[in-house]
C-alpha cells in the first residue's frame, strides 16, 4: 500500500492503525461499520446450547453447555463480489 500510494510506511501504518480503532469502536457500539468498497463487517449473537446428548453419525456424544457469544463476521461488498 506504502508503495502504490508513494507514501512512507511509517504513515500507512498509522492510518491502517488508525482505522482499525475506529472499526472496533463503531462495531462495539452498533454492530455494522462498513469499510466503502472492500467489506462490511457485521455481528450477530450466537444462542447459548444446552448441555445433553446429539446423534453424530450414528453415535451417541455427550455434549458441554456453551455460552452465548458474539460472533463477529465480514462479508465483501458487491462490487467486489463481481470481480471474480
């Protein structure tokens, strides 16, 4: 990025810093921050499992209790999709 922008890497290494900060913020306190043209990074909240026993491939396993958790996910804008 330093050397497509003729800039020091010093610098991009700020201003990458930088956003990263502001994405990490805005996600906390809404849940959806967009970064125009690459990806939008969304969370969602994941449901707590109750401890038990499942049927995998025929065999009985037992299974620990999980918190619910926040899951954090990016997806690629449109744009972006259409190039490959």
């Amino acid at each position: 990025v330093a050397t497509a922008c003729e800039m020091k890497k010093k610098d991009v290494v700020k201003a990458l810093a930088s956003i990263a900060e502001i994405a990490t913020a805005e996600v906390k306190k809404s849940g959806v921050f967009t970064l125009p043209g690459l990806c939008r990074i969304k969370t969602r909240k994941k449901p707590a499992t109750k401890a038990g026993k499942k049927e995998i491939f025929g065999k009985v396993c037992v299974v620990k209790a999980k918190p619910a958790r926040t899951i954090v996910k990016a997806f690629p804008v449109a744009a972006l999709k259409k190039e490959f």
